[in-house]
C-alpha cells in the first residue's frame, strides 16, 4: 500500500538540514512547484491505490510524493531506472528531493511498477500545470510543440542506394509535373518512366546476397545508364525550353 503522503523525518535529516545541505538550484525550484500544488500528489495517490481491493493494508510502498518526484528526477536527468535507484540511494539531497531522506530506497523494479501505474490522464495533468506554469512566468507561451525529431516517428524507409535512386526519379517526376501544369505546356525532353524506375528499384530489392555480388553493378548501370532515364540534368534541361513568358 501507499505510505503516508508526509512521513515524519529522522533526527539525522534534520541534522544534515541543519548543516545546509541544499538541492540545486534547478530541483529546489520543482520542489518549491511541487509543493505548491498539493493536487498532482492526490492524483498520484488515485493511480497507487487503482485497483487494491484494500489499500490501507498489506506492506508499505512508494509514497505518492516519492513517485511523482522519482519520476521527474529520471526526466529531468534522463537517468534509467537502476542509475536512478543508484543515484537517489548514493546522494544525500537526492534523497531529500525525491522525500526518502535516511528511508531505504526499494529496487529499480519497484519504480518502474510504480511509475507504470500512472494514468495517462494523471501525466497530462502534470503536464498542463507544468506549461501553465511557464506561462504565467512568461517562459513560454504555451502555444507551440517542440519535439525531439530523434524519437518522432516516421514513415521514412530505410535510405539503401537502391530506394534513395527511386525516390530521385519519383520527385524529379513529380516536379516536373508541376512545371508543366504551372507553363500549361508540355516539357520537351523529359518523359516519365516512374514505372520503369519502379520495376528496376523491385528487381534489385528482390536480389539475394548471391545476385547482389554478381549482379548488383549490372542492374545499377543499367539503371543510372539508361538514355531515357529521368534525371535531374534532363529536368533541367527540360526547364530551359519553358517559354517563361507564357507563365
């Protein structure tokens, strides 16, 4: 079951808080945010006890504090799970930020089962109060996405020389098209052989290791060498037989 949300210090942290020992500036300031908003912690406690036919029995767990604050620490620092667990049970203000002080801190399962049974609801409330923060503090203006392009997905395929030379004849096609329709003219010297582009990139896919070795440079000449072939140079050769006038 869940702790108690505020559990009483020992006599050594309250020692060592005597000494001065203080956070960074940037985790004592999203423990001042934190404390600030009681709610986050409540919706945390929700998600815990989700389930648990009688949450106030049976052996003690994460605090509702110690896993929201957990769980921001590993974001923060971009730390796994058993780096966190070695960190928070290896620093003193660590412990003092995500609320264990001198408690023992449990295994690195033991956050990630914790951190798995936040709601998705749950972290977009976090979120929101979060941006909203920034706003009122005139950081941000809450009105634009700024993503990691790393973790994005994408429906790009994987770049061989094989698809990179069917994706050259496909836009130089493609942009072609465009141009006649712009000049409402047809483009003398450029015609399209997307199809016969797209049997050849498939031939050289469906080559086996064996073929490839002996066959690949063939199917590649035959391809970049081809007197019909689309290419940029025949697109821009096409180009300058535009009348620019009519445009």
């Amino acid at each position: 079951m869940p702790r108690t949300a505020k559990p009483q210090i020992s006599f050594a942290d309250w020692e060592l808080l005597q000494q001065g020992v203080l956070l960074e500036p940037v985790l004592q300031s999203i423990s001042h945010f934190l404390d600030d908003h009681e709610e986050m912690i409540e919706a945390v406690r929700r998600d815990l006890e989700q389930g648990l036919k009688n949450p106030g029995t049976g052996r003690k767990g994460l605090t509702p504090q110690q896993v929201l604050r957990s769980l921001i620490l590993k974001r923060v620092k971009n730390w796994d799970f058993r780096e966190l667990r070695e960190r928070i049970a290896d620093g003193y203000t660590l412990r003092q930020f995500t609320d264990f002080y001198c408690q023992p801190v449990p295994k690195h399962d033991a956050f990630n089962r914790a951190f798995n049974r936040l709601t998705p609801k749950t972290l977009q409330a976090v979120n929101e109060l979060v941006v909203q923060a920034a706003v009122d503090l005139g950081l941000e203006d809450g009105q634009k996405l700024r993503v990691d392009s790393t973790v994005v997905q994408t429906d790009v395929h994987h770049p061989t020389d094989n698809t990179l030379l069917w994706d050259v004849v496909r836009v130089v096609t493609r942009l072609v098209g465009h141009l006649r329709k712009a000049v409402q003219q047809r483009i003398k010297g450029f015609r399209n052989r997307t199809r016969a582009a797209r049997r050849r990139m498939q031939e050289i896919q469906r080559l086996t290791p064996k073929q490839r070795h002996e066959r690949q440079t063939e199917k590649y000449r035959a391809r970049m060498c081809s007197p019909n072939w689309p290419s940029p140079n025949s697109a821009r050769r096409s180009a300058t037989t535009v009348n620019w006038e009519t445009v």
